[in-house]
C-alpha cells in the first residue's frame, strides 16, 4: 500500500512512518521542516519538504505518488501560539487540511486518516472520560481548527464516498518529542531535570496539583494509525490511555522513574490551557481494536532513556 504522511518529519508522524516503513508499505513524506526534523524521517521513505498551504507543490507531490492513503498530521500544534497568532493557526490547521482533503479527492486517495485533538475537543467537558460524540467547548483557536478540520473532512470525504479516520489524541509523548513545546510537558520534564533547570507546574484556583491530563505513549499512537488502515475503521475515535494524571502527581512520577530531583515552582495557568481532560475509548476498543499497552511510568522509563541517550552524546543543548 502507497501511504502519504504529512508531517511525517515530525515528532508523532516519524513514529508513525516507521511504522508504516516497517509493515512494508511505500510511504511518501511531506514536511516544511518548521518543527520536524530531516533526521527523524526514515531512511527508506520518499522525502519532500513541502508547505501544505503550498497547493500547488502539494499538488505535486500527490500527482506524482497517487498515493492509496493520506495520513495528515501536519498542523500548527501549539495552544499557546493559537491563543497569540490565531490567523497562522488558521492558515495550517484549516487552509493546510483543505488543501490536503481537495487534492486528495482529485487524484483518487482511498483512505484519509486525520489527527485531530482529544485533549482540546474534550477539554473542561461536563462528562469525564469524555466519549466522542461530546459537543466540545472549543476554547482556543487551536480547538477550533482542529474541529473545523474534522467538519470539513466529514463533509467533503462523506460527499465523495472517500474513506476517512479521524483520530483524537491525547496528550502524546515519547521520544523525539519537541523539547521546547509547551506540549510536551514530560520531555520538557525529563530534560530539565538532566539540565537541572527548575520547572514549572501551571495550576488554577483550587487545583493545588495543577491541571489534570490523559498521556498516552507515541507506540499505541502508532498502533491506532496501523488500525485506521483498516478498511471498516471509518469515524471519529479517542486515543489516549484511559487513566488522568494531575500535572504534580507526572512529576513526582518523572523524578523517580529518571532518578533526578528538584523542586518545581507554581505559576498560573497559560492562555488556552484546560483544567481537566479525559478521552473514552469504548469506541476505539470496539470498532478499532485498539486499547493502550503501555503503562504511563513504562513510556516515561523508555522517553528518559532516549533524551539520556542524546545528552551522552552530546546533541544539542538541554
């Protein structure tokens, strides 16, 4: 099968190309390189550094591969910097995935796998584990370009016939996550406790142990993207872990599981961030196939061990 992955040089879409790469697939790479890295993309996939708000290069590179499945994850992926720069955040998250969806169309894609956000579309939801069919508050800009990617996807895709799988992350980690993204929170952890810098826990009034999350592991992300495949996975699935964590109680976690200690410090909540997110995945479960393996202190062990990995040879700074 000829599989597609935009941002597949980034932080979640490398896992999944190698993913893919490893099944046997020809897998094709599209990435402006604005967050991902040349290095993270796998040595025998197809590589194009191309912008998705580019249509005409994007056009390119579909017309020329035809491939069967377009696996999209390329997006403007930071709450923050929708909240400070929300027409940007417009530009990738609903130009960028039109783009995608309308050449798609055009050059006869089967298959369309959408990575959208659990973690935002659920957040503060007056029903926690939050099932999908939960109307979401939608507060950032972020939230609402990630949700008017799944409408025009259900539209247009529903209106030609064409296949499509939108998964709803969690909050992924793991390694080759982004270090200075306030997203990952546990790779900023991880890599402040082995730069012995002080870090930071966000909290609202009356959450002394800051906000509360889902964190699923980039491995059961993959495995979710290799389930999407199928050709009965049609809808809109959570995938995180089942299990919320407050952000105090992941880094007490983090400090033992890396051996390393040192106090946090307390400051008040970022424009955008939720108190409380928690995905149900009865869904994924029972359509997909799909369920969490790996335990949250397994995946902190293996991310801890790669960043150690980098500081031991040297790079990059911490």
């Amino acid at each position: 099968m000829k599989i597609l992955v935009t941002g597949g040089a980034g932080f979640i879409g490398s896992h999944i190309v190698d993913a893919y790469v490893g099944l046997g697939h020809d897998v094709v790479v599209v990435d402006n390189l604005s967050s991902g890295q040349r290095k993270n993309v796998n040595e025998n996939a197809v590589f194009h550094e191309v912008d998705i708000e580019d249509e005409q290069e994007v056009e390119r590179v579909i017309k020329t591969h035809r491939p069967d499945v377009l696996n999209h994850h390329a997006a403007q992926k930071s709450v923050l910097q929708s909240v400070k720069n929300p027409v940007h955040d417009a530009k990738v998250n609903v130009v960028g995935i039109l783009n995608v969806i309308r050449l798609s169309l055009a050059y006869g894609v089967r298959k369309f796998i959408y990575a959208s956000s659990g973690g935002a579309l659920a957040g503060d939801a007056d029903i926690a584990p939050t099932p999908e069919s939960y109307h979401p508050k939608l507060l950032s800009p972020y939230a609402i370009t990630k949700y008017m990617g799944e409408r025009y996807l259900h539209v247009l895709a529903g209106e030609s016939g064409m296949s499509y799988t939108i998964l709803r992350y969690a909050n992924v980690y793991g390694p080759r996550q982004d270090r200075d993204s306030e997203g990952g929170v546990i790779s900023i952890f991880i890599n402040n406790l082995l730069a012995g810098k002080v870090s930071k826990i966000y909290t609202y009034p009356g959450m002394p142990d800051g906000m509360f999350r889902d964190y699923v592991y980039v491995e059961d992300i993959c495995r979710a993207n290799v389930a999407a495949l199928k050709p009965d996975a049609t809808g809109t699935f959570n995938i995180g872990s089942g299990r919320e964590v407050s952000t105090a109680e992941l880094y007490t976690l983090v400090q033992r599981v890396c051996n390393r200690y040192s106090d946090p410090v307390f400051a008040e909540p970022r424009p955008g961030d939720v108190r409380r997110s928690l995905l149900d995945l009865s869904l994924s479960k029972s359509v997909l196939g799909w369920q969490p393996t790996v335990a949250l202190a397994e995946g902190i062990e293996q991310t801890c061990q790669f960043y150690n990995s980098l500081s031991a040879e040297g790079r990059g700074s911490l």
